[in-house]
C-alpha cells in the first residue's frame, strides 16, 4: 500500500463534508483505533458510508433518530470482508475522536488519524480487517515521520470516560506481531 497525495491508492474514496483543515499541517503523530457498526452490531451495509456523509435516514432504524444529526467522519473504515475507505485526507483533521486527550496533550483530533474497524467491541475482528490494519498502519508509517508504533492507541484511551472501543475484542497483540516493528 502507499499514500499519494494524502490518499491510500488502495482505499474506495467516499469524501466526507465532516472535516477541516489542521492547525499544524505537519503535526500528524497519533493513531487511533476505533470500531464502529450501524445498526449497532450489524455489518455488511452502507450505513457508515451515510452517516459519515450526513446522509443517514433517521427513520431507517430508531437507533438512527439518536444519531443521524451527527457531524462526524474518519479517514479510514476497514469493513469485515477487508475493503477499505477513506472518507477525509490524511492531512486534513477528522472529526473522529470528540472530547480526548493522548499524554496530556488534548483535542486529539488536531494531530491524529482516525481509523474505524468495521465491528464491536464484544464481537472478534476479521483476520483480513487486522491484515488491512497492519498494512495500513505501515504505509502511515512511511508517509508520516511524526508516527510511531508506540504512538498507536484506542479511541478508549483517549476518551475513557466515554468511549470502550476498539474493546475487549480487538487483539491489540496479534495486530503488533502484523505490523512486524
């Protein structure tokens, strides 16, 4: 896999309107690894693809009418089955991780990438999703010298007292031994 431009040339384009640009441009030294699934535990569907382009139908699913109003994205889902889509630039600012903080430093979004893992936090990743993910992760690596596998955390970590993803089920040493560093 490689970058070009900001864009993974492996990854399906679905721009997203829910992003802006980053106050510091170069300072791009964060990871984080989310799960998302619309319905809630339901995969396979364009409901995120919807959601991340404010196109979500409210009356779909009543879970919907809680959210469909969100202006949110990521720059990166890897669904079940491996595909990939990146809905905002690597060098534009996601609105992914709300309210956060990494090591003491907050508003995480200004510095980091958002990736979303198509899945929850009790139901066991795709082997092909930690495939993806570690490829992923490696072309980041390349393309962005403030990244650093120790700079590599959940969206629980930096939001503990809202967020439980990637959760329990994410295999956080399976997914080091992939990227091989």
């Amino acid at each position: 896999m490689h970058i070009n431009q900001h864009w993974l040339s492996e990854a399906t384009r679905i721009p997203s309107p829910n992003f802006d640009d980053r106050a510091n441009p170069g300072d791009i030294s964060l990871l984080v690894i989310h799960c998302i699934s619309l319905p809630p535990g339901e995969f396979g569907n364009t409901c995120i693809d919807q959601l991340f382009c404010n196109q979500l139908n409210s009356d779909e699913h009543p879970y919907f009418k809680e959210i469909f109003q969100l202006t949110v994205s990521s720059h990166l889902v890897i669904k079940r089955t491996g595909d990939i889509v990146q809905y905002v630039p690597f060098d534009k600012r996601a609105w992914h991780a709300g309210q956060s903080c990494y090591e003491g430093r907050e508003r995480c979004n200004d510095f980091s990438i958002g990736i979303e893992l198509e899945g929850t936090e009790i139901v066991p990743y795709a082997d092909v999703q930690y495939v993806q993910l570690a490829a992923v992760v490696n072309a980041l690596l390349d393309a962005y010298p403030s990244l650093s596998t120790e700079r590599i955390t959940g969206h629980s970590d930096i939001a503990p007292a809202r967020k439980t993803d990637p959760g329990e089920s994410f295999d956080w040493q399976k997914f080091y031994c992939l990227l091989g560093k």
